[in-house]
C-alpha cells in the first residue's frame, strides 16, 4: 500500500524464541507500538519501470486526535517531508534494487517525534526452479521508519522465499534479525527477531493480501520484552478508472510483556491488544505525480486501564518522481 502511515512489510525474522520471565513493573512499553508498523524493503512494483533509477519525494500533511497514543489526548497537525532516491538494474524483473529515503517530521503541540529520519535498503533477488524466487534483502532506519512515529535506529538482514502457485497467485515466507539500539537509552536495545509469511490473489484488476508474523523482542532490560503476533488483511482496487486506486488494510496486533501489572484480581502477565484500520484513496494525477486521502483508526486496549487509548488521523500525501 502506498503512503506515508502503513506499509505491508516482506520481511520478519527468524531466531529462536526466548522464555519470557514476568517482572513487575509500570516503564512504558512503547517500541512494541512503534514497531508494529513495519519499514519496507526497496519497491516492488506489478508494471515495468520506465528507467532504471529515479528520484521521489512527497508532501503529507495529517491531523491527529492523539498524537503520542496514550490518555493525554494531545491533538495535533503535522507534515511530513520526504525525498529519496531509487535504483534497479533492469526495467522489469531487476535482480538488484537499492533506495535510500529521507524525511522531515514536524509536530504541532507535541515536538516529541519531530526529527529528520533516514532509511537505506537494498536488496537480491534470484530466481530458481520455475516458480520459486529468494530474496535477500538488508535495511538501515536511523531515528525510526520515515512512515511512522518510531525514533530507534534499526539494523536489519533476511530472506524471502516466494513460490508463484499460479498466475494470479503466491506465497512468502519470510525471515529476518533486526537489531534496535535507542539512541536516548540503552535499555531499550533489543534484538527482534521475526518470523512469517504472506499470500497475494489478484482478482483482474483486485489484489488481496493476507499476511501473518510473529516476532520476539528481547530487550537490554526484561521491562520491555514482548512477543508479538500480527494479523494483517489488505484488499486494493481501482474505482471508476485506473488512475483511482482504492486500497483498505485492517491490522490486528496482540502482545504479551515479559512483565506483570496490577488488576483487580491481582498481578497480571501485561498484555495489549491493537487493532488497526486504514482507508487510502489514491489518484494518479499525471505519470509522475499522485495525491492520496486517508483515514485512519487505532485503539488500544490492555488489561492496564492506563494503557488504553484510540485515535483517529486524517490528511493528505502529494507524490512525485522524476
């Protein structure tokens, strides 16, 4: 999906699972939200490019109703400034792909999040048999994903498999370790390692995606640790001409802390439960040049009543190429 707020990642992690050992304590957990969006891997697109690298960049402005997601109830208008560059070695079906990507975050009423972020990927494809593909792709994101509100820098490394099981339709599964470091603190420093896999039908001119992936946070400090499973439904279709793409994503994101928390039965295991829902429309103005519209809805509920929140954005994304 294309924007600035949701991107479906190929890319997850693979790595053993480690025993999560309750902990009583109340410091935020706020990497596991930050993460639950995560940053793609360079572009893969259905049409052949034009030329074999290019130049993008894009405007976004958007209204929050919660902009740091908790009970505070901070509104705030924002944009989002980015430009990045793209290469591929062939037109159509290239083998390698490089793109870099820097963004401009300003807040109003919260300059929690304002920064400048940076994203590096790359990656090799090479395909065996007659339906089977494998990517290697890697990923540096300094203070955070240019497409959400995370500020840790991530270093990340894995594979894709992919199996075309008919013309219209396939199958990944993925694998990936990611390394978190938090530049403010190091408690937060984490390996996280991910695991899952994807399906793709086109229907004519619909797509459906249904993708799932689990993931083990280990963090320097056991306050922050977490396992996470995420659910992830995207359906996509051009609407009244093919220069309007409609795309409607829903994300539903359940996690379990490696710490307790107080209820009123007592110390619990602290889970979250997240769901997330998205409307893009997206109109292609020239070639080189789209606008997109969206809303978005995210709650958050926890048997920590302190944790619970919802929110709802709105806004605008010019793009171009060049």
């Amino acid at each position: 999906m294309k924007g600035f707020l949701l991107s479906i990642v190929v890319a997850g992690l693979c790595g053993g699972s480690a025993t999560l050992t309750a902990q009583t304590g109340n410091a935020p957990a706020s990497s596991a939200i930050e993460s639950a969006q995560e940053p793609p891997s360079p572009t893969e697109t259905e049409t052949p490019a034009r030329r074999r690298y290019w130049l993008f960049g894009s405007i976004s402005t958007f209204y929050d109703t919660n902009a740091d997601h908790n009970q505070q109830w901070i509104r705030s208008a924002g944009i989002i400034t980015r430009i990045g560059f793209h290469f591929q070695n062939r037109l159509k079906n290239p083998s390698f792909e490089i793109e870099y990507e820097g963004a401009l975050h300003r807040f109003a009423n919260s300059d929690r999040f304002d920064r400048f972020s940076n994203r590096l990927s790359t990656s090799y494809r090479r395909k065996f048999l007659s339906r089977w593909s494998a990517k290697t792709f890697a990923e540096i994101l300094l203070k955070g994903s240019p497409e959400d509100r995370g500020l840790n820098d991530w270093y990340s490394f894995g594979e894709t498999i992919e199996c075309g099981l008919t013309k219209k339709s396939k199958l990944q599964a993925f694998a990936a370790y990611r390394l978190k470091r938090n530049p403010i603190s190091n408690a937060n420093d984490a390996i996280d390692s991910y695991v899952g896999g994807r399906f793709h039908q086109k229907f004519g001119s619909r797509d459906l995606d249904l993708s799932y992936r689990y993931d083990n946070n280990r963090s320097r400090e056991g306050t922050n640790r977490f396992i996470r499973w995420r659910y992830d439904v995207l359906f996509e279709s051009f609407i009244f001409s093919h220069r309007n793409r409609l795309s409607v994503e829903a994300i539903y994101v359940p996690v379990l802390f490696a710490r307790t928390t107080k209820t009123k039965t007592g110390p619990q295991v602290l889970y979250d439960h997240q769901t997330i829902g998205e409307v893009q429309i997206e109109r292609q103005l020239r070639h080189n040049v789209s606008i997109t519209l969206f809303y978005r809805y995210e709650v958050r509920n926890s048997n920590n009543p302190n944790r619970n929140f919802h929110a709802h954005m709105t806004g605008a994304t010019i793009g171009f190429r060049w």
